[in-house]
C-alpha cells in the first residue's frame, strides 16, 4: 500500500495514543485492529486511485483536445485485470475475516466461565462463586474468560470496543463470546443493540485486575453461596431429585456426569449435553426425552427465571455422583445446602 511496516506501526500506535481509536486490551483486539486497518487502507487506497484516474482522464479527454468523440476499443488484458485482483482481494479479505470469527467465538476449554443476564436496562454477571455485579464485570488477566450470555425480556448486544468483542444477547438462547484482557484498567461496555427507551444508560464498566488482585477481590465479594449451591436448593424445592435421584427404578435419567456427555433420546437423535440443552431440557422436556424414560417431566417454563435456570445449570454441571442428589432427599425442606461428598470439592 505504499506505506513501510514500520510506517505503519507508528501510525497504528499513534492512533491508540491519541483516543482516536480504542485502546488494545485485549488478545484478540491486535488481530482484530488488523484487519480493520487493512480494510480501511485498501479503501484509502482504491479511492486515491479511483480520484487519480478521474482526475487524470478529465484532463488527458477534455473537450479542447478532442471536440469530437472517438472510440476507443477495450482491452481484454485490462478487463481481466480490473477484475482478476479486486477479487483475489476480497477472497484474502473473506478467508481472513472467518479466521478472526473463529478465534474470536470459540472459546478455549480452559476458559473461565461468567453468566450475563441482560435486561431493561442493565446488565447482570453471575460469577460460579456466587459474586454478582450489576453494570459490571470484574476479570482477571492474562486468563480467558467466556461469557455465557442471555436476555431477559428484548434484544442486547454485549460490546466491550477496548477488547474488540460484541455479541447479541437474545432472549431464549444461549449466546458465548470470549476475551483475555492484557492490560488492568477499566474499560467501557456498552449494550449496541436498541432495547427500548432505555438503551443509552445501558452501560457499564468492565474492570481487568492482576491475578493477584482478582483473587482479593473474588474473595470480598462472595455472597456465602456459589451458583451451584443455589441451584441445589432450587433442585431440590422443585422435586426435581424424586425422579432424578440415580437409582435403577428412578423415573428420571441419572444427571450425575451427565454435562458434555453424549445423550441417545427417544426420536432416535443423539445430542450433547451443553448448558443451552440442559437449559432447554428444563423448560421443554417433551422435546428432549431421554430414550428409556417416558416423558412425564412437566415443562417449568414462566415458572423459573434465568437466574434460576443459571442455577440450576450449574447444579448439574457440579455433579460428578448421585451423592448430593440422594443427600437433597434428606434435606428438601431445610434452608441448607445438601452436605458435600467426602474428599471431593463441590
């Protein structure tokens, strides 16, 4: 494009350093900037060129050199040119950018994972602890993050312009994006779907801490109960452990082990047990009966909000054996927690 690497750095850096263009923050954001600074020199580019052509053809065919029309033949070669490279161009363009949408919605399996609940007009994170914040979101660096995110009532979208990350939040499903902030500090979110009235004071701050730091503060804002813990309650309040308690003759399949498995249901269809299908599961039994149980599970849809099926969620996530599922037997009416199994961290 005419313009050295180094050239092309500084004028990068510049850009950051001047507030013209938001902060590098994050993993992904470099590889984002990228490209967009590529977009945004070959648009530069085509439209000097496109000027310089103009401008050199309104002069070269004025009307005083040549008052009469002449024409002129076309030139295979130059057709072929015209077309050939603009569309290496956008192919380069199209193969670069699904690249950068695979890396920026594909979380890593490491990824720590924090809830958002969008609603009119806030934004809600439930961290698996049990910390919750409200237009806020407290992560720690240099380790992946995902973000588990839906709506509560109309459309969202979750942006953070310092990480380069923007998802739709819809109600009903399930959406992921993820980000690893390099630098501590505090940056902007923003909801840049239109929601309502509303929609301008749907911001927040999103606060990168030092692993140090994070740690700190994980343990100053506990609220006594994680999400799982929560969800045990509610388990266990709904009735769920009745049929779902592992035993031979439990009229419910056994959910201890059950997250990331692979499901045989009675349509014959095979299906893996992700947080949107237990989600689902819960509120469309029907639509996702195990094959060997009948389907007599009553659907808890309007019955139970996000935050519950969150954790809820959770609960079943956390089982590894039917030792807490049995336990929520003993303690259905109490306010506890059903006992932990020994040696083993819920």
């Amino acid at each position: 494009m005419g313009i050295s690497p180094v050239l092309w750095q500084f004028l990068i850096k510049w850009l950051h350093a001047s507030a013209l263009f938001p902060q590098e923050a994050s993993t992904i954001a470099p590889y984002a900037d990228a490209l967009y600074f590529f977009l945004l020199g070959m648009t530069l580019t085509g439209l000097a060129l496109v000027g310089a052509l103009v401008f050199g053809f309104a002069i070269r065919y004025r009307k005083e050199r040549h008052p009469v029309a002449t024409q002129i033949e076309g030139s295979t070669l130059m057709e072929a040119t015209w077309t050939i490279i603009p569309l290496a161009i956008f192919l380069v363009v199209f193969v670069w950018g699904a690249l950068l949408y695979f890396r920026i919605y594909n979380p890593p399996a490491n990824a720590m994972n924090v809830y958002i609940v969008g609603k009119q007009w806030m934004w809600k994170a439930e961290h698996p602890g049990g910390q919750h914040e409200i237009n806020a979101l407290h992560v720690p660096t240099g380790r992946p993050v995902q973000l588990t995110m839906i709506s509560q009532d109309v459309f969202h979208s979750y942006s953070i312009p310092d990480f380069r990350v923007k998802r739709e939040v819809v109600p009903g499903r399930y959406t992921t994006e993820w980000f690893q902030a390099t630098t501590p500090g505090t940056y902007h979110l923003f909801c840049t779907q239109y929601c309502g009235t509303g929609h301008s004071v749907m911001i927040g701050e999103i606060t990168a801490m030092t692993p140090d730091d994070y740690e700190k503060w994980v343990q100053s804002s506990t609220s006594g109960m994680s999400l799982a813990q929560n969800g045990e309650r509610l388990f266990a309040s709904l009735g769920c452990n009745s049929c779902h308690s592992g035993d031979a003759a439990a009229r419910g399949p056994n959910l201890a082990g059950v997250y990331g498995s692979k499901l045989q249901l009675t349509d014959g269809s095979q299906v893996q047990a992700t947080d949107a299908y237990l989600r689902d599961a819960i509120l469309s039994p029907s639509q996702h009966v195990t094959a060997g149980y009948a389907p007599i599970m009553p659907t808890y849809q309007g019955q139970i909000s996000e935050d519950g099926l969150i954790d809820l969620v959770e609960y079943i996530k956390s089982l590894q054996t039917n030792y807490r599922v049995q336990q929520t037997l003993v303690t259905a009416q109490s306010n506890q927690a059903a006992p932990t199994t020994p040696g083993v961290k819920p």
